[in-house]
C-alpha cells in the first residue's frame, strides 16, 4: 500500500514539470489571446465585475488578436489599462456606447484590419501571393477541369 502511494507521489512531480516545459514552449506572446489547436489565434476578454466574456475574435496573426484586445481593455479599462501596444492607442479615440457588443464590434474592426494588413505583409515577404489559393465556390474553367 505504502509503495503505491509513495509512487503515484514522485510521479506527480514529473509530470508538473513535463507540463510546465510545453506550457513555457507555448507561451501566449502577447496578454489576451491564446492560439487554437489547429494555429488560429483568438481573443476574449472579461467584463468588469461580470463572469462572462466579451469574444473579440479569431484571427491569423498574433499581432491581430492582441490589437482586438488592446482595443477592448482600452474601451473597458481606461487609459490606464495594461495594453500589448500601448504606442497605438489614441485617447481621441472615444466610443459612446460602452456595451459590450459595441465594443466587440469595434474591437473586431480594429482586429480584422490588422490581420488584413500582416496577412498581406507575410504574404509579400515570403513571396507567394494571397490570390494563389483557390477560390472554393468558384466553378472550374473548362481547360483546368479533370474531363480532359
């Protein structure tokens, strides 16, 4: 009895460490967002004095999630907020309704235009385009179709 016990407690120390290391090599780059399973990167984040949550997005890049957020905990927190880029908040920037749907749309705006922009900058600097996917609901041209 006393073997089985003193076993299952040396082992949990290894595996906290084994968990720690991945979670060290999958740390969030920026606060706000996490990154799904299958790479895309999203957004949330609470309500002041709420437990529910205010989803900000999914998006390709890192820098767009964390922008999403960025806009959100402005607009929820103030100017004194702990933001990922604090260099491209505009105090100017006033939003009059304070719901939590105004500020996801808003956030998303901000967020999507971001990811627009990395997209299409990751795209030039590794020299394919974006244009060389498949558009998926198009009908195929009859030279390209597999009838030949």
């Amino acid at each position: 009895m006393e073997g089985e016990v003193c076993s299952a407690v040396n082992s949990s120390p290894k595996r906290k460490q084994r968990h720690s290391q991945n979670h060290l090599q999958q740390e969030k780059p920026y606060r706000g967002i996490r990154m799904r399973k299958w790479g895309k990167w999203v957004a949330e984040i609470r309500e002041p004095n709420k437990r529910s949550r205010i989803w900000l997005g999914s998006y390709t890049t890192p820098v767009a999630a964390a922008r999403a957020y960025d806009t959100a905990v402005f607009y929820l927190r103030g100017p004194t907020a702990r933001l990922n880029f604090p260099e491209l908040m505009f105090e100017a920037d006033q939003l009059h309704d304070m719901s939590a749907a105004s500020i996801r749309k808003r956030a998303t705006e901000v967020g999507a235009r971001v990811d627009a922009i990395q997209t299409s900058l990751n795209a030039s600097n590794s020299g394919t385009q974006i244009s060389d996917k498949p558009d998926l609901n198009e009908y195929p041209n009859p030279e390209t179709s597999d009838d030949d």
